[in-house]
C-alpha cells in the first residue's frame, strides 16, 4: 500500500462525491487504500478491498440478507459501496445525536439515517423493524450493542472490526462478542477485510429454539 496524500480533505471528499453519483464504488474502495492511516478513519474504520466486497456480497446473497439496519454507521460508505456492488442488499443507517448529524461540521451521510431518539425496547425494534440483518461496524458500545440485539427479530448479526488479538479495541469485538450474546447466536462465517491484517467480518446465524 503506498499513501497517496491528497491535496486537501476537500479534494477527497469531491472525489468520493463524484466517483458516487457515477457509481463507480471500486474507484472509492481504491482511493481507501491510497489515503494515510490518519485521513481513512475519517471516513471509515474498516476500509475494504475489491474481493472483500466480492465476499461480503456473496456471503449475503448466499444467506438471502437483502435488507440490513447498520447501528453506528458513521458516514455509512461502507454500506454505500457494498449497496452499489449489490443492488439487492439496503441498508438503513442507524446513528444517535441528529444535531450532530444535521450540522455543517459532520461528515456526509452516504445513505438514509434513523436516529435513535430516547431509549426502550419498542424504539430499537421499530428501528431494526423488516430487516433480516443488523450490522454492527466499529461500534463501541457493548450495553447499546445488547440492547438493540435483544430486540432485533431477523436472523443475521454482521460484525465488523479488529481481530481479536491485534491491539485495537471495539464492543462487541467481531470475534469475542460475550458469552451471553453466543448464547443465542452462533457463528456462521468468518473472514479478514482489508489489506492492513487488523480487521474481519463475522456473520452470526439467531440459533434455532425449540419454537421455531
Ligand atoms: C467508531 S464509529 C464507527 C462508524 C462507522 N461504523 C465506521 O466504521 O466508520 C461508532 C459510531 O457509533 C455511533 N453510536 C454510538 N452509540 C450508538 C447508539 N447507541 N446507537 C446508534 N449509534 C451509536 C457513534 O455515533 C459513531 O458514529
């Protein structure tokens, strides 16, 4: 990987912009991998490569998921290039602090966002309402991961961060997500994303109960 430092952050941010509305989502995947370590968290903690995408893609296709609420979903590019790659899967964003995200100062939003406005069971279903999967990237809120898994009727949990041993820390972490949440969901697939040998997907599968 070579940094490519750009002229500006503004120049970047036209970049993606224009790559977006001609949807050419590898152009973005490559600029990813070209921007130093410092600016490419700006946009995203978990910046794929091409064959990652490939096999994002193919593992949803594979489990039929074509509808996901990605809770903390920052800029939600991630999301963007994966929904661009595969015209079957959507995402909905789901992100707290709207004021935040309505401002000047906040980075661009790449696809529409819920906001999560007070607290309780009903709300979270509501937000994760006819999804068949929640997505979890970089989040780092192990009690609101909990919560918004323990309403969540669909069948799939995607986990996006470091490997468990690397030295970066997220909660859940993909691959040690806590016992009582492996009580009820067991793991279904596994693999690296990105070039930097720090970050995975995990796919959990809801276990079946005796009721189902
Ligand atoms: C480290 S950022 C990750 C952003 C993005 N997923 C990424 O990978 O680039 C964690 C995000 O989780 C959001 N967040 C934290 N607690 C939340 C909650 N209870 N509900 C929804 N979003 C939350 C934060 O606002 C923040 O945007």
């Amino acid at each position: 990987m070579h940094d490519r430092q750009f002229d500006t952050l503004e120049e970047t941010d036209r970049l993606i912009t224009s790559f977006m509305k001609t949807r050419k989502w590898r152009k973005i995947v490559e600029i990813g991998q070209e921007l130093a370590p410092t600016e490419r968290s700006r946009y995203l903690w978990a910046w794929p490569t091409e064959q990652d995408v490939e096999r994002i893609g193919e593992v949803l296709g594979r489990l039929e998921v074509k509808s996901i609420a990605s809770v903390g979903c920052g800029s939600g590019l991630l999301e963007w290039i994966v929904s661009c790659a595969y015209d079957t899967i959507t995402f909905r964003g789901i992100e707290i602090d709207e004021d935040w995200w309505s401002s000047k100062y906040a980075p661009i939003s790449y696809i529409p966002l819920k906001f999560m406005h007070g607290s309780g069971r009903g709300l979270l279903q509501e937000l994760t309402d006819a999804t068949d999967g929640l997505m979890f990237c970089y989040f780092n809120n192990g009690d609101a991961f909990t919560q918004y898994v323990e309403a969540f009727k669909g069948r799939y949990v995607i986990i996006v961060g470091p490997r468990s041993d690397r030295g970066v820390h997220t909660n859940p972490l993909p691959m040690a997500p806590g016992d009582s949440f492996l009580e009820r969901w067991q793991l279904l697939e596994h693999f690296d994303l990105g070039s930097e040998n720090i970050n995975c997907v995990a796919v959990y599968q809801c276990k079946k109960t005796e009721d189902q």
